[in-house]
C-alpha cells in the first residue's frame, strides 16, 4: 500500500488519528484474534 505522505502529515498535525487508522492504514480490517490465560481463564481479545 503506498501513503500519501502529505495526508499522512496533515491529519497527525490535526491528531486526526481514526482518520489515519482506518482510511490510511486500514486498520479497521483486522481480523485475528488473540487469546490471553490470566488467572486459570482464557481471554480472547
């Protein structure tokens, strides 16, 4: 994926991170999962 890098600029000077999180970066469309053992349970994140 290639970055508009004055973008990219302009909305961490506004800190307009959803913005470069989802639209940028395309963080929105994680799909793993992770589990975590805390105190004998298993936590799925």
């Amino acid at each position: 994926m290639k970055l508009d890098f004055a973008a990219v600029r302009k909305l961490l000077k506004s800190f307009d991170f959803n913005t470069l999180f989802r639209e940028h970066l395309g963080w929105d469309k994680h799909q793993a999962q992770l589990d975590i053992p805390l105190d004998g349970e298993t936590h799925r994140l």
